[in-house]
C-alpha cells in the first residue's frame, strides 16, 4: 500500500472548512450514517510462526473515544461517498490534467503562511528561508503558484512539511487522544488545535481582505470551495488505498494517519 502523500496529507486541512458548505450545497437529503458502528476486534497476528511486519502497526494508541470515533467515521465515509465522490468525478471529468495541477501547485503555494510560522515556531530557520525561497521562486516563475518551478531548485526541493501542529510537536506536546472529526476526518487533540490556528494563516482568511473596495464574501467560499475540490481526487485515492485492503476500515485510517503524523514530526 502507498504511503500518504505530504501533499494531500487526508486533505488540506484548511480547505475541508470549506467542504462543509460544498456538502450544504449539494446534498439534497440529510445522510444517517451518524449510527454506532460495531467495535470490530484488531486482526490476531498469533501464530506458530514468527509475526511479518504489518504496515500498520504503531504504537499503542490513546483512542477513549473509540465507540463515538467510529460512528463518526462511518458518518464521513458515507459523506464521502454522498457528496465528495460525486464532485471529484465531476471535476476530473470536466478539467484537463494540466489545469489539474495547476490548481493543486497553486493552492499548495497559497498555504506558504502555514509552512513559515511552523519553521519558525519549531526553531528551524533553514527551512523557514527554503520555504521562503519556494514561495518567492514559485510566485514569480511558477506564474502566481501554477507551476511548481522550486522542484528545478535543489536546495528548495522536497523541503518537509511544516504547521503549528509540528512546531507544537517540536515543543515536546505529545499528540493526545485520537480523534475523528465530523466532515475533517482523523485527527488528534495537538492537530486539532494546529489545524484551527493554521486556517487563520491561509490568505484568504485574512480579514484585511474585507477592506477591499468591492469585496464580497463568495470570493472566500469560491476560492475555498474550489479548494476542497481541486484536492478531492487525491484524497480519495490515498482513502481507498487504506480502505480496499482493509480487516477494519477504522484501524487501517487511524493508524495510518498516526503513522504520517509521526513520520512528519521527525522530519
């Protein structure tokens, strides 16, 4: 099974914000996939044999909250397929590949912010200057972000990801309970509170945008919405990818977030 990308990483958090007001535009019926998903056992490994590695495997997980996790994560599968699969579709359908990435390099460039507070609150100065460097190589010659022209730049190539969530782990906070978030998805308490910080470094967030002669709100929710979009197919895969060979759909996702997470903590 592939590992997740860093790049889609179960979503641009920031943007499934947004997914909200894409699921209250287009879902006619209200979904019932909120029901208590039975408590399924983790596959036995016990054998006469000596155990092979499972890709999956972690370390002993907080997860209190197991029972109310797990319905919610039935209720986002069933969102998902509601409403998500129907618009990434849709979207690839309708969008040429290179108009396709040029929206995931642009959006991934708009989220500069993100990627410098978190070097620079994780005291790693090196990577606050790479990142600065990509954004400034990718504004310029990538035509505002559409094209990813930093991968030409060595030094500026595959610069690790970085957030407040990092910059928090950096600090020595441990990532607490394990939790799955209505629409977000898994997640746990140190992201959670990241994640909520790192919405209001996105640009578009910036309500000094407000002031502007003309402004209007559905600038925000077009871009935004845009966003969730543009990102869903990536999604989608690297979530099927996890689920098609999965004993229990729920631990295959929550261990391999907490997989990623740990992986990019210690980059």
């Amino acid at each position: 099974m592939k590992p997740l990308s860093r790049r889609t990483a179960f979503w641009s958090r920031d943007a499934l914000v947004a997914f909200s007001f894409v699921t209250l535009l287009l879902a006619a019926a209200p979904a019932t996939f909120a029901a208590d998903a039975a408590k399924s056992p983790a596959p036995s490994t016990s054998s006469g044999q000596a155990d092979e590695p499972d890709e999956f495997a972690v370390k002993p997980v907080s997860d209190p909250l197991e029972p109310l996790n797990r319905a919610v994560f039935k209720f986002n599968d069933g969102l998902y397929s509601l409403v998500l699969r129907p618009v990434a579709h849709g979207y690839q359908r309708a969008t040429p590949p290179p108009v396709q990435r040029g929206l995931t390099n642009f959006f991934d460039n708009l989220r500069f912010p993100i990627r410098l507070v978190g070097d620079v609150l994780a005291g790693r100065p090196k990577r606050a200057v790479q990142e600065t460097g990509k954004f400034l190589v990718n504004t310029t010659a990538g035509f505002a972000g559409l094209v990813r022209a930093s991968d030409s730049v060595p030094a500026l190539k595959d610069v690790p990801p970085a957030g407040l969530g990092t910059a928090f782990a950096a600090w020595g906070i441990g990532p607490g309970p394990f939790l799955v978030l209505p629409v977000i998805g898994p997640n746990d308490v140190r992201d959670t509170v990241g994640f909520a910080g790192d919405v209001y470094l996105i640009p578009t967030n910036w309500t000094a945008f407000e002031r502007i002669d003309g402004y209007h709100w559905w600038w925000r929710t077009g871009i935004q919405t845009l966003d969730v979009v543009q990102s869903s197919p990536d999604f989608l895969k690297t979530y099927d990818d996890f689920l098609k060979s999965a004993l229990d759909p729920y631990l295959a996702v929550r261990n391999g977030y907490l997989q990623y997470r740990e992986s990019a903590v210690k980059k």
